[in-house]
C-alpha cells in the first residue's frame, strides 16, 4: 500500500510543478509526457531501492538525469531548463515521499460485530 501511496503523491507533486514550466498551449503534452517518464522510472527506482543496497540519494540522482535527458529529448526543451525541472519536480516528490507516509491500518477493514 506504501508503494501505491507513493505512486500518486509522486504524480500529484511533479505533474503541477512540470505544469508551471510550460505555456498553456503546450501544457497538456509536457504533463502526459512526465506522466509517461513517472510511469516508467517510478517502478525502476523502486526495484533498485527494493533489491540492492544502493544508497538512495545516489538513485536519485541518476533519476534526474534520465528524466531531464527524456524531457529534453521527448520536449524539446533547452537540456539547462529540463534539468532544472526535473531537480524541482524530484526533489519536492523525493522529500514529501521521504517524510509522509501511510498508516496500513487506515485501509483494514473493521470486524462486523452482528450477534
């Protein structure tokens, strides 16, 4: 349940700031092309998170060069200005996915107590 909880905080936190970097008219693509790279390099990250030992931090920053490099590419955006939204976007998602978390028993359902 953690991992899904982490999923939509992820997307809830970087499509806006991915939003605020583009012109309305352009808008609606770049957030379907951040939600497809979420979509793809969310899972990886946990993956190398679940089964190595492999400092996170680290994780990260190969997250956000792969990431700007996809922007960059599938964008067209200058590679300064993707780099710059993918540290802003990853860094507020990495923090609030770091620090909130979700309690297990909020989703268990309660014993009926028919007698």
């Amino acid at each position: 349940m953690e991992l899904a909880f982490n999923l939509l905080l992820t997307i809830l936190i970087e499509l806006p700031i991915m939003a605020f970097f583009f012109k309305k008219r352009k808008r609606r693509y770049a957030l379907s092309v951040g939600l497809f790279v979420n979509i793809i390099t969310w899972p990886i990250v946990n993956i190398i998170r679940l089964n190595t030992d492999w400092d996170l931090n680290w994780v990260q920053v190969g997250v956000v060069v792969v990431e700007g490099f996809a922007y960059w590419l599938l964008l067209g955006r200058h590679i300064k200005r993707s780099i710059i939204m993918t540290i802003v976007a990853n860094a507020a998602s990495f923090l609030a996915t770091k620090y909130i978390h979700i309690s297990p028993d909020l989703f268990q359902k309660t014993p009926n107590l028919i007698r």
